[in-house]
C-alpha cells in the first residue's frame, strides 16, 4: 500500500472520531483514534522526512488503546503486568549494555571537561526544574514526585541517537551517557530523598539496589556480551534494537492503563508540564555549555543530555515503589515527547552544521546572513 493510502485512512478516521466525539459517543470514537494513529505511523514510515516519528506515533496509538481500554493492560487471570516492567527494563539495560564498551568510559579522559560539565548540568538542572514545576504544579503528592524523579534519571541512549543527527559530539554524548548510568545507583536516591522526600516516602537504599539491578547488572552483562560475543550473534544483535522499542512501548501502555482516571482528569496540565520541563532542559544545558566556553558542537550535546532522560529506569523506580500509576505518570508522558522535540531540535541543527564544522570561505557568507 502506498503512503496516499494511509494518509487518507488517517485523515477520514480522523474526521469521523471527532464527529462521534463532538456528538457526545466518545466511547465510539476510541477505534478510530486507534486507527488514525496506526495509519499515521505507517504514512511516517513510508516517507524519509517523517519516518523518524514513526515509532513515537505507534507509542501514541498504544497509549490511547490503553486509554480506552485498561483493563486489557493492567491484568490477566489475576497476573499483573506492572510484574514485567522490571525484566522489560532489565532487558532494555542490557541491549544498551550490548551496544557500549569500555572505550565510552575512556572518554572521561580524552574530554574531562565535557563529561564534567555535562553530568554535573543533567543532575542539577534536570531535578531543580522538575522541582520547581512540581512545586507550582497543585498536582497531588505522589504524581508531583514523579516529575521530580525523571528529573532526578539518567540520560537514556535516544540521547546517543539525537546527538548523532543534530551533528554534536557524539563521542561526548555516548561518554556521558555511560558516566550518569553508572552514577545513577547512587546520585537518583540522594537527589530524590532531597527534593521529593516530603512527598513521598524514599528508601535511599532500597533505591540504591533497585538501580543497580535493573541497570548496573544488566549493563555491565551487556558490556560482557559486546567483549566476548559481538558479531558471534548477529540474530541478537539485530533483534536488540527491536526487543528495547518494544519493551518501552508495553511499559508506558502499562502504565496508561494503570494511571488512566487520573491522566483523564490531569492529562493536558501533566502533559505541558512535562513539556516545559523537557524544554527547559535544552535550553539551560545548551547555555551551561556557553557559560563555560565550550564549542557548538559541545553545547548541542551538553543540551541534548541534559534534556533526555532515561525514562524507562524512572518508570521502574516508580514501579518498585508500588505508585506505578501516578508517580508513574510523569516518566510515561515524558518519553514520547521526548523523543518528538528531540527528533525536531537534531533535525534544527542537521540544517545548520557547527561553525567548527564549516569551511573559513563559508563562514564569511555565514557571518554576511
């Protein structure tokens, strides 16, 4: 089927499901918002301009499936799906592990004041912000405390990804990623206990060993695999990648359908938040940079791992602590937009490379626009 088709699948399940809507049969319109989405995605990925956000539409069409329809997500037969967020994650954490070596750690070496400035920036500006917007959010207790522990994450590895097409540093950017990881056991549950410790109840240690098995252990397994095994399975090396997009989808599905009444009545305030919070995140990581007088290239990267987070580990943290379904909420939201103004901002700068990156003759033109 060409893309013409699924567009106009889209648009006419679009036209209908909000007719049904403004008609007052939402509950009839919950198909074809489904259908909507799914043609979108499909359209995305015919196209080689789009096809980057066709995975976070798929996210979208699951996450209204869920919305419809939650107790198709939340158990079966009395088993409960919140019981697999942490092998997904474990999962997650391994194929990250897998696509990593110990050469990203060398990287503290080659650009100490890059990594410094980087991990500082993500875990003072990220869960100061989220603080903040907490704070002035009016939210309840346990959902406000979700803000403040994605603020609170690691860089997740989209990150790696966005750095790469926004033409940053993406050496920097992976050895940054890995120095936050491998921080996080023991950064996350300090930062947490401080900022979001008299809104819920934080065991720093409890958090301390959740972290590291869901993360250290399944990384350093990964790391294991990439020494020993890389190439030796190509059928799980290629099936990684796939296995991860999965796993997060299920998870954030999961914890719509967990948190549904609640999203239906916070959703849009929730949601801006989270987008503030995401774009805050650029910003002052890119001006961070600045401040100390790194080059363009380093301050895209700096602002793209600041603005990322690892949402996954955040959403699994939550799940640890039993508030799946409202401490939950704020990561579940924040990684589909995430990755949309992530996509936006690499492709931004994909059109206007780093001056460090553009012949002398050109810069005079540049410097005359």
């Amino acid at each position: 089927m060409t893309s013409k088709v699924f567009w106009g699948v889209a648009a006419v399940s679009l036209v209908v499901a909000l007719g049904l809507a403004a008609t007052g049969n939402l509950a009839q319109a919950g198909p074809l918002f489904i259908l909507f989405f799914l043609a979108i995605a499909l359209a995305f990925r015919r196209s080689d301009a789009l096809k980057g956000f066709a995975y976070t539409v798929m996210i979208f069409a699951a996450v209204t499936t869920a919305l419809y329809y939650p107790s198709y997500f939340v158990e079966v037969n009395g088993f409960k799906f919140s019981k697999l967020i942490t092998p997904l994650i474990q999962i997650i954490m391994f194929g990250m592990g897998t696509s990593m070596s110990m050469e990203d750690f060398v990287g503290v070496v080659k650009m100490p004041k890059g990594v410094m400035i980087g991990v500082v920036s993500h875990f003072i500006i990220m869960p100061t912000i989220g603080y903040s917007i907490a704070s002035i959010s009016g939210f309840p207790p346990e959902i406000a405390a979700g803000i403040i522990l994605i603020g609170c994450s690691p860089n997740g590895m989209a990150s790696n990804v966005i750095s790469y097409l926004a033409k940053a540093n993406l050496a920097l950017s992976i050895t940054i990623t890995a120095i936050s990881t491998m921080l996080a056991p023991f950064v996350t549950p300090m930062l947490m206990k401080f900022f979001a410790g008299a809104l819920v109840d934080i065991n720093v240690l409890d958090m301390m060993w959740d972290i590291f098995k869901m993360v250290i252990i399944p990384i350093g397994a990964g790391l294991l695999f990439n020494k020993f095994l890389s190439g030796k399975a190509k059928w799980l090396d290629e099936a990684m990648p796939l296995v991860s997009m999965f796993g997060i989808g299920f998870i954030i599905t999961i914890i719509t359908a967990a948190g549904r009444d609640k999203l239906l009545t916070i959703g849009p305030s929730l949601i801006g938040l989270v987008l503030l919070h995401n774009l805050s995140g650029y910003f002052l990581g890119y001006w961070s940079g600045r401040l100390f007088r790194m080059s363009e290239r380093d301050c895209r990267t700096i602002a793209i791992e600041v603005g990322m987070q690892n949402g996954g580990l955040a959403s699994g943290l939550a799940n640890q602590m039993g508030k799946v379904a409202t401490v939950g909420l704020a990561p579940a939201v924040f990684g589909p937009l995430m990755n949309i103004t992530g996509s936006i901002l690499a492709s931004w700068w994909h059109r206007r490379p780093p001056k460090e990156d553009i012949p002398e003759s050109e810069h005079v033109m540049l410097d005359k626009v």
